[in-house]
C-alpha cells in the first residue's frame, strides 16, 4: 500500500526538483555563452541542400566568359568583343548589365576602350568592384581609368566565413550598406523594388560598419546561363534578355578567384561570382533571405531541451530515456528544418544538440548514484525480512514441534475415556466428543505448519513407490466420508482404470485429503462431490468437482499462496488454515505435475490436479 508523504517530504521533494531543473537552465545559459558557429553553419548548410530549392524572381540572366568562350576565342574576351557582345544585348534590350570584376582588366587600344565605353553606356553597365567603398570625398578614386571613367562603378564586396561566423570560408552573408551608404546590390534592387532603405529588408542584421543579410541561395546552375561568345555572335533570341538583370562574369575554371564556396558545397570552385551576385541579387529582390531567431530565443529553446533532457533521464528507464531522448533530439531537427524549409527561419541546432550531450552525461551519473543508494537500502531492508521470516519459520516450526506431543496425549486420553461407555453422561460424552474434535483440527493445523516449515527450509524430498491412484483416492475418501456423511455430501467416483505411477504417497496422500475436504467444507447439506480419474497423452488427471459455495474470479490467482482465505470464508464460520492449497500445489509440483481451478460463485468448484505418467 502507497503510505501518504508527509509535508516535509513532499517539501524535499520539489526542492529537489527545483534544483536539479536549475542546474539544467544554469548548465543551458553557460552552454549558450559558447560560439558554435562552425557547427551551427554546417547545421545551417544541411538545412540549405536538403529544402525544396527556393524560387528566383526570374530577372536574372548570366553571360559567362566560360570554357568554350576561351576555346573559341583563345584567349580572354578584349574590348573588341566586349563591344560585340553589349550591341548584341543593346538589341535586346536588358534593365541593366552587370560587370562583377575589374573591367580595367579588359586589354585593347585607347581607340578600342573608347568604343567600349560607348557601347557600355548603350547597356547600362554597372561595374562591381570587390573594394570597399572610399571614404567619403575621395570617391574619385574608385572610377576606372580613361577612357572608361565615366562608366557606373560600385562597391559590392563579396564575403566569406573566414576569419568570423562559421570560418568554413563558405559565403553565406551580402552586405547591403557600409556605414550607411548602399552598395551595388542594395542600389541595383533599389531600383527594381522601389526600396530605399535597409529596413525594408527582411533578415538583415548589423556587423562591424556594415549592415549585412543572409543569403537565400539557389542550387548552382538554376539560373538561365549563356556564353559569352554565343551572345557576342548573335545566336541567342533576343528576347532573353529583354528587361532582364544581365550579369557577366568569368565560369572558365582558371583562377579560384572568380568562385565561392556555398552551401550547398565546399568546392573551391561551386560557384561563380558572377551566380553568387545573381543569388544575393535575387535575395534583395525577393526580399526573402533567411531569419536568425533572436538570441533569448535560443536561448529559450535550449534551456527547455536541458529541462526535458535531464527529466527524461532522471525519470525514465535507461533504454527507454535514450529511446525518447532520441526522439526529441530528431524532432527538434525536423522542427528547425521545417521552420526553415516554410520561411527561411533559422532556430539554433547546435547549442541545443551539445546541451542534451552535456545534459545527458552530466546527470547520468547523477542517476547512477542515486540508484545505487536506493539498491543498496533495498540490500538492507531484504536482509532483515530475510532474518524476520527465518525468526519466524523457526519460531513456528519450535512451536508446532512442542504442540505436537502434548496433542497426541489430549488426543489419547479423550480416546481412552470415550472408550469407557458406562460412567458418561451423554452431555459429558458430548463434551469429550468436541475436545477430541478439537484436538484432530489442532493435530492437522500444526501438521500443515510443519510441511510449511520442511518446504521452506527445502527439507522435503520424494519418496518415490509406485501406487495405484485410484486405490490412494478411495482410501483417502473412506477417511473423509464420516465427514460427508456429517453434511449428508454424497462423494461420487468416476474413476478410469489407471497403471501404477510412481508418486510420493504421503505427500499426494496430503493433496487429495486436501481437495476432497475442502471439497466437503465449501459444499451445503445434501449436495454432491464427483472425483473423477482419467489418462491422456501420457498424463493422469485427478479432479474434484463440487456443488459449493465457489471462488469469485479475482481470487482465484491468489488460491495457492500461503495463508490466502477467499473473502466469503473470513467471518470464520468455516476453520480453515489456508495452507492446504499451498502445500498441495507444492507437492504436485516436486511431482512434475501442476493443480489448477475452475470456479463460479455458488455454483461450484473444479480443483484438477494434471501428473505426469512417468516422472
Ligand atoms: P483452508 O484451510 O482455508 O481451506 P486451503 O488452502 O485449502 O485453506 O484453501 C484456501 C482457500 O480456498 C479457502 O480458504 C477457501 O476460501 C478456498 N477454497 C478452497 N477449496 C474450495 C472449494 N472447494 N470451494 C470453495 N472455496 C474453496
């Protein structure tokens, strides 16, 4: 029975509680102060590669100076068909033409590069330079050099994780503004969206002077992309480029300059910069680079996962803890995958996966300890009801062992006087008559305490003869018919010829007594008993069928323990020890065999008892 906690317990308890949880909060807030950016980011990549890749807006369209350029060409494009190729997109007519590299780079006379500045002009040309912007008042520095000065230059620095963020040198982030002023990017989609400042974009945070956002990046290759000498010569439609972003750039392998490492993969080469400005372009168009949720929600999310961790370890099952630890783990990443798949949210993955880890090692042996303090209490307690039971066995056993003589003698003396049949009154005779009784029920309650105490210190050992069951049945009957005879039970045997079995006598002697009384106990005036014999498959089966007052069902289990009386017999109206099912299963069991019960209150009992033939 659960006994009630008092208070102060109770108190302890919560306290405990409280305290263990505070640990986890305190472990998840020093856990939280770490930086985990490199495992943050590959979680980050992860979640890039493995979503649905995002729309783009489908203003974009690359013209790479790529292998087949140079083939053709043999050498890097000049002015000349720099010329060539801005008349054909002139023809076209695009939005604007980027040039995300140092166009002074572009060899050709003074004549030629005057025609390429026209040309230029014709398309728009905006120049993106990788060097940050010059401070204010000397922007003169930055134009290109005669005779292309009067061509657009921009400042659009490209970024890497090296020395900050997740220093893979993968290049996650765009930078919009350098300490206020826009860059090529921003201005460029500025223009397109009718934005103008960096707080109408989603996602963007500050750095350093700079105010910077995510990239939302596509695959390589998910934008419509031409070479240049097919533009140059004419061969694509025009109509691919009308009103279109047209961004050119070098995709010929040659110098690990002109490429990023994305997310999707850590080549030296995965990306053009011409395809990343395309990626940070469309970003700014679409306005949707990804979220990184605010620190205290992160934080939030990972004091909660300590909570649950250390719950589940100081509270479940090892192997069923790890199982749920598990299973929260990979729900939390599907969770931020999903978060992020739907709309670019960012939640923390790191912190919270190290915070389980260190969670998890951390209370275990917490656990460990405090299961071995209760094992070790348990250890205790068993061995003194370990000594209690062996005090009392003994106690028991002394006991019926000095109650056994003085009963014999009561027994023998009321013998002796009933004999004498002149001197009693019929009153007496009756009195000597219910202390001869008496003494009988006495002789068979300290008989049963005896066999208790031989099974529990393992004494009993068969004696094997071989017998007649039927022959040991009827005789067992013939002993009890006066009590039947007392309720006016008639006991019917139905028994099959049998072959002998070798059985220990006394013992299954002791059994079928016990069967047949209880038989005649449990049974009203006038009913009757049927024992019945048979053999099958190698088994013998004895059962006691009777008309009496039965064992509801939620008894029956409790039948065969030691001391167990059914409810309906504990007002004492019937004697009764509850030992005789108890010591009958455990004889017919040392016999191989096994005893079994059907019953339905105040219908009646069947009491089979199921050997083998040959033991
Ligand atoms: P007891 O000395 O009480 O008869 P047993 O171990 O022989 O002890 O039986 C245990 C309990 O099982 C009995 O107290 C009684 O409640 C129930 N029982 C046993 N045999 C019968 C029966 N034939 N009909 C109804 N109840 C029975």
């Amino acid at each position: 029975m659960e006994r009630e906690k008092s208070p102060s317990k109770r108190n302890r308890r919560w306290l405990f509680a409280a305290l263990r949880i505070g640990l986890a909060i305190g472990l998840a807030i020093i856990i939280s102060q770490f930086r985990l950016n490199y495992l943050e980011g590959f979680f980050y990549d992860m979640r890039v590669r493995t979503r649905p890749a995002p729309h783009t807006s489908g203003q974009i369209v690359l013209v790479t100076i790529d292998t087949k350029t140079q083939e053709q060409l043999r050498r890097l494009p000049n002015a000349d068909d720099f010329v060539h190729l801005f008349n054909q997109l002139h023809k076209s007519a695009p939005r604007q033409v980027l040039y995300p590299d140092d166009f002074n780079e572009i060899m050709g006379s003074y004549d030629q590069l005057e025609a390429l500045a026209q040309a230029a002009k014709s398309v728009n040309l905006l120049v993106i330079e990788e060097r940050e912007l010059p401070d204010q008042g000397v922007e003169d520095e930055f134009r290109l050099l005669p005779p292309l000065q009067d061509l657009d230059v921009e400042s659009g620095p490209t970024t890497a994780d090296v020395y900050n963020f997740a220093r893979d040198g993968v290049s996650r982030r765009l930078i919009l503004d350098l300490e206020g002023r826009p860059l090529a990017e921003m201005k460029v989609a500025d223009s397109l969206t009718g934005r103008n400042s960096v707080t109408d974009y989603r996602g963007v945070f500050t750095f350093k002077r700079t105010h910077q956002a995510y990239i939302n990046y596509h695959p390589t290759g998910t934008y419509p992309k031409y070479s240049f000498v097919d533009v140059a010569d004419g061969y694509i439609p025009s109509n691919v480029f009308k009103n279109k972003i047209v961004i050119v750039g070098k995709d010929n392998k040659a110098d690990e300059n002109d490429y990023v490492m994305t997310p999707y993969s850590r080549d030296l080469t995965a990306m053009s910069t011409a395809e990343l400005q395309a990626n940070m372009l469309d970003t700014l168009i679409l306005n949707n680079a990804p979220i990184q949720v605010p620190y205290w929600v992160n934080l939030l999310i990972t004091c909660l996962i300590a909570i649950v961790t250390v719950l589940i370890v100081l509270t479940l099952r090892p192997g069923r803890g790890l199982f749920i630890l598990a299973l929260t783990l990979t729900g939390y990443l599907f969770c931020s995958w999903v978060l992020f798949a739907a709309d670019g949210i960012w939640i923390d993955v790191a912190h919270p996966l190290l915070t389980v880890f260190i969670c998890y090692y951390f209370f275990i042996p917490y656990r460990l300890i405090i299961e071995n303090r209760r094992s070790w209490e348990y250890y205790q307690r068993n061995n003194l009801l370990t000594q209690v039971e062996e005090l009392k066995s003994n106690f028991l056993r002394l006991m019926s062992h000095d109650l056994k003589t003085p009963l014999a003698r009561i027994q023998g003396m009321t013998e002796i006087a009933l004999r004498d049949t002149t001197k009693l009154t019929p009153s007496q005779r009756e009195a000597i008559k219910t202390i001869s009784d008496s003494s009988q029920e006495l002789t068979e309650f300290v008989g049963s305490i005896l066999n208790l105490g031989r099974i529990e210190s393992k004494e009993i050992k068969l004696q094997l003869k071989s017998r007649d069951i039927n022959a040991l049945l009827s005789e067992t009957i013939q002993k009890l018919d006066y009590l039947a005879k007392q309720k006016n039970i008639r006991i019917v045997m139905e028994f099959e010829p049998l072959f002998s079995v070798k059985v220990d006598e006394d013992l299954m002697r002791q059994v079928f007594s016990n069967l047949v009384e209880n038989a005649i106990k449990y049974s009203p005036e006038g009913s009757s008993i049927l024992v019945t014999t048979e053999e099958s498959n190698g088994r013998l089966m004895v059962q006691v069928a009777d008309q009496g007052i039965g064992i509801s069902a939620d008894e029956i289990e409790n039948l065969f323990t030691k001391f167990y009386r059914s409810r309906n017999v504990r007002d004492g109206a019937i004697k009764g020890s509850g030992l005789g099912l108890y010591l009958a299963r455990y004889f017919v069991n040392l016999h191989n065999g096994q005893i079994s019960v059907e019953s339905e209150p105040a219908k009646g009992s069947t009491f089979t008892v199921d050997l083998p033939m040959d033991l």
